[in-house]
C-alpha cells in the first residue's frame, strides 16, 4: 500500500517562503509521477504541479510559475514543493499525489491513485 505523508506547512507572512515535502512509502519513488495540489475553503481541490518519475519534466498551474519549484530525491523516497513569494492567495490544504500508471492528463486530479493528508498553508497579509 502506497502512504504518502506531507509535512513542511505553516502560517507565514506574504513574500515568505515555505517548502513542502512529501515522503513516499509502500513503493519505489521512482515509478511514479508525482503531483502537487490544493484547496482552498470554499474552492475546488485546483492542480499545482507535478514531476515525472525521473525528474526531468516539470509542470506548473499559471499561478505558480515562476515562484514554486517542484524537485524530487529519488534516493529518499521524497518530493518536495518550495514555494517562494508566498501571497494570501496561496491559503490553502496542499496535496501530494502520486500516479503509478503514467496517465497522460497529469493536471487532473482523476490521473492520480495515492493521496495524502494534506498540509496547511496559510499566508497572511
């Protein structure tokens, strides 16, 4: 059974940064494409990047280029979102997911097979 477990939020300031790891138990990292996203209260869980199973291709919602960074550490089993330039609209419960079957449609939430719990951010302004 694969768990993914998320840690790394918090309550910051607006321009702060705050970096968010995922770790990944139950199955190598490396056959999975990784993916971040997030819901805010009142919205629907929205995508906000993700990785393949190597590392070599990166995506990003519109909202976040340029100010989140998403990497992985194929060796420790964990996938991390640093997230630089924090703005109040960034509030929000952020969510790992991981695909084992290599769906194409990587910015849909239906491509992926394991969640985890979530972890809050919250950015004051």
């Amino acid at each position: 059974q694969v768990q993914l477990i998320e840690s790394g939020g918090g309550l910051v300031q607006a321009g702060d940064s705050l970096r968010l790891s995922c770790a990944v138990s139950g199955r190598t990292l490396n056959s999975l494409r990784m993916g971040w996203f997030r819901q805010a209260p009142g919205k629907e869980r929205e995508f906000v990047s993700t990785i393949n199973w190597s590392g070599s291709r990166t995506n990003y919602a519109d909202f976040v280029k340029g100010r989140f960074t998403i990497w992985r550490d194929n060796t420790k089993n964990t996938v991390y979102l640093q997230m630089n330039s924090l703005k109040p609209e960034d509030t929000a419960v952020y969510y790992c997911a991981a695909d084992g079957d290599n769906g194409s449609n990587w910015s849909s939430q239906r491509t992926y097979d394991y969640w985890g719990q979530g972890t809050q951010v919250t950015v004051s302004s």
